[in-house]
C-alpha cells in the first residue's frame, strides 16, 4: 500500500489497481489502499484536483469477497468469463459521488453513461453466473486448494526443477506461476504439443516479446529473463489432468 501512495504526485488523478494478479495471482491489500489515498484525497481538499481509485477484481471474483463500497474504491470493474459466463459482458462498480461521464453521448441506457443498445443475455447470464459462484465458491476454494497442493507436492516429490513464484506473498487458489530451468515460451509450447494448455503471461500480452509487465516488478531478475508458466485451475479440472501435467513436465 505504501509503494502505492509513494507513486501518487500532486498531478495523479486515478490510481488504478488489480485485487488479484491475473498472471502471479498475488493479492493487493486493497482496502489499505483505499484508506492511504482517502488521506490524500483530503489533503487536497474541495478544490484539488480528485483523486478516484479504481480496482480491477476480474480476478478476485471468483475465490475472494468482493464488496466494492466496504472496500473504499470509487471503481470497481469485473468480468464474467472469470466466473464461468458469458464472455464479452461485464460490470462497472460506480460510487455515487464519483465523478464519472460517458465517452460518447447518445442514449440514456445504463444510467446515460454508455450509449446503444443494452446487451441483455450477456446482463442475464453474468447475473446468473455471479449467483451460482456465490452459491459454490466455499465449494470451488476447497477443490482448487486441494489441487494446488497435489501439484506442489508432485514437483516436489519429482524434483523436476520447478518453483512456485511469489511463495511468501498472499495468494489466490487456482493460479501457480512456476520457473524452471527453461524459458517460459518453450516450456509452454512443448506442453501444448501434448494438449495442455498454459500460457507464459497474461493473454493480453499474447503475441508480444515484451515480457510480463508484472514479472518486471519482480527481484528476481532471472524469473523476470526467462519467465516461466502460468498453470490456472479451477472447478472443472480434476486431479487426472494435473496429473498429466507433471507427466509432461517430467518428460515422462
């Protein structure tokens, strides 16, 4: 939090923070944030320039409670393919004093901030998704827990070179960013010649060689050189495929 507020200068009018990282899965004390910046923002007083704080908790939804207005952030953002939805839809979390006004006018639809026709299935469906994830997170948190430790016990039983990123930082289930000896790119494609899927960064940044912006932040530089892959589970993946996986990983 305090690196956080270090960055902000007098001309800083958004700060912008990810509740879970998409690509490590370490968590963000959030609320900390919020507290350190409410701070700031009255020390400018009425007349200063606002300073909003937004949070994208497309990550978090899934594993962590997410309540944007006890969380003290003007924004929050959320994405319905990281609960099992539609994808393309999401939310935008608004506090009421915040002071925020439409890119392009039009319409009055979503309360005149985003003109055109509103997309209602994709509405219902990141609805239903979000009720049926409340209803089985306690569920999904035990199952992908105990995943994540069947896969650190194989690659520690199996000695196969491979350590977890970030092991003291908080963490989500489900998201294991593991450096071997290798680059992350190669490990990566020699596991999708055996039909399993990771990645080596965040789908964003698919396609570039400019690496992860969040392994950079790092100090470990080799990690951040050679990077590594990123293994994602969730309710659907059974201890079978990650079995698989450590095959592959071994060789085997």
């Amino acid at each position: 939090a305090e690196a956080v507020t270090e960055m902000v200068t007098r001309r800083t009018f958004l700060v912008s923070v990810m509740w879970v990282n998409n690509v490590l899965g370490t968590v963000q004390p959030v609320r900390e944030i919020a507290d350190r910046l409410a701070g700031l923002k009255a020390s400018r007083g009425r007349q200063g320039l606002p300073l909003l704080f937004h949070c994208d908790a497309v990550q978090a939804l899934r594993t962590e409670e997410v309540h944007p207005a006890e969380s003290g952030v003007d924004l929050l953002s959320l994405s319905a393919h990281k609960i099992y939805g539609p994808r393309g839809v999401g939310a935008l979390y608004v506090r009421r004093e915040a002071p925020l006004h439409p890119l392009f006018s039009g319409g009055t639809q979503e309360s005149s901030l985003r003109a055109g026709t509103e997309n209602v299935a994709g509405i219902v469906g990141l609805g239903s998704a979000a009720r049926l994830m409340i209803e089985e997170r306690d569920r999904d948190r035990r199952h992908v827990r105990e995943l994540e430790g069947i896969l650190s016990a194989g690659l520690r039983e199996r000695d196969l070179g491979y350590r977890l990123a970030c092991p003291e930082s908080p963490r989500v289930p489900g998201i294991a960013y593991l450096a071997g000896a290798e680059e992350g790119d190669v490990t990566a494609l020699k596991l999708d010649m055996r039909g399993i899927a990771v990645s080596s960064g965040a789908a964003c940044e698919a396609g570039t060689r400019k690496g992860s912006g969040a392994l950079k932040t790092l100090d470990d530089r080799d990690l951040a050189r050679r990077g590594g892959i990123r293994v994602s589970f969730g309710r659907f993946t059974d201890r079978q495929e990650l079995e698989r996986l450590l095959e592959a990983l071994a060789g085997d």
